[in-house]
C-alpha cells in the first residue's frame, strides 16, 4: 500500500497550476492551534484542581481520611500505564519522522491497547467503590454510615475528575484509530506528519493530568492509613 502524500493542486485562470497549502503543510499554525487547546483543557481541570485545593484547606482531615480507602496499588499502576503510553506515543512519532511507517503504526497500536487496560483497571477500581456505597453518594452508604461533608466533596470532585479523564482517555482512542486511518490512507507520513503531532501532544496532557490527579487525590492520606478498597 503506498503511503505517499498527494497535495491538491489549483489552477489559476491563466491555467498556472500551483499546489494549496492545507493544514497538513502549515506545521507551526498547526501547532499553534491546537497549544491554544490545550491551554484550554489546562484551564479547565486548573480550575478543578483550585477548587479541590481550596476545600483541602477546609476540610483538611476528611480529605485525609477520603484519601486513604482509595486504591493506590490500582491507582499507581495506572500512572505507570499512562506513562508507558505516554513513551510508546513519542516513540511511534519519532519512528514516523524518520519514515518507519511500519514502526509507527504499532507504536500506536501499543499506546491503544494501554490506553484500553488503564480504563479496564479504571473500570474495577470504580466497581469497587461502587459496591463500597462511595460511588457519587450511593443510597446504601448515606442510609446506613452518612459521610462526613468533607468526604462527600473529595469524593464527588474524585469520580467528576477521574470519569472527566476517562473521557479524555476514550477520546484519545478515537484519535489514535483515526490516526491509523489517515496513515493507511498516505494522508500522514514522514513530510506531512502534524497530525500526528498534535495527537501526541493532546496524550502528553492527557498522561500529565493524571500525573497531578494520582498524587493529590491518592496519595495525600498515605500517611494517614492503610486504606484502600
């Protein structure tokens, strides 16, 4: 199958032909816009993670206490996951950028299937909460042991932030399959290659929200207790 590109070609009145300049060629607007979208996705959990800190400060050891009955060991093994994918994405770029087109593919392909184990584990992880009565205030858990208020906010703002990043995860899939599509297609290769840079940078933010949502929310009662569902 061939992978090269094939550039649109317009012809002036005069018939001059001259080839168009699409998104594919115009690398560095093409970063640019898509670092505008990223700052957006920085703004919106920034605005999360404010909010968490500033609810930290009232209700400092309900937090704690919230903190410790989560899972760290499926929760530490998931940032280990996201920072594999996060090397398997970058890895297949660069195979891209020095035109192993073979090599990419599987890169992506590597970086799919970790994606899909870290929402499997995530999966279990959420099933467990569930059947513990803390999974967005469960009616079995308020009927029989209430939370604290301060227990009810981190939980609520761990489930919104965690199924928010999920999403991201599912839409980051969907990416990298269209990524394989465009690439089997010859619209991605080695000389027109930003879209396939600008999906790697979109999972670099998404490795990087994890990498701030694991310590705060998991690891900030480790000292505190043993937890753990």
């Amino acid at each position: 199958m061939s992978h090269e590109y094939i550039p649109e070609i317009a012809t002036e009145r005069n018939g001059t032909e001259h080839e168009v300049q699409g998104w594919q060629d115009d690398f560095y607007g093409g970063k640019l816009g898509f670092w505008l979208f990223m700052l957006t996705e920085v703004m919106m959990f920034g605005a999360m993670f404010l909010a968490l800190a500033y609810y930290n400060t009232l209700h400092q050891q309900d937090f704690l206490d919230a903190s410790a009955s989560l899972n760290r060991l499926l929760g530490g093994t998931n940032t280990v996951i996201l920072l594999v994918s996060a090397l398997t994405m970058g890895l297949g770029l660069l195979k891209m950028r020095a035109g192993d087109v073979k090599g990419a593919k599987l890169m992506i392909w590597a970086t799919i299937i970790l994606a899909a184990i870290f929402l499997v584990i995530k999966g279990f992880e959420w099933s467990a909460e569930y059947h513990h009565g803390i999974f967005l205030m469960h009616d079995q858990l308020l009927a029989d042991s209430p939370l604290p208020f301060g227990q009810k906010l981190f939980f609520g703002m761990y489930f919104t932030m965690t199924g928010l990043h999920g999403f991201h995860i599912i839409i980051g899939i969907g990416l990298m399959l269209w990524l394989l599509k465009r690439i089997n297609a010859g619209k991605v290769s080695q000389d027109h290659h930003i879209l396939y840079w600008n999906i790697a940078l979109y999972w670099d933010i998404v490795h990087l929200i994890w990498v701030f949502v694991f310590p705060y929310y998991y690891m900030i009662g480790a000292g505190g207790a043993t937890g753990g569902h």
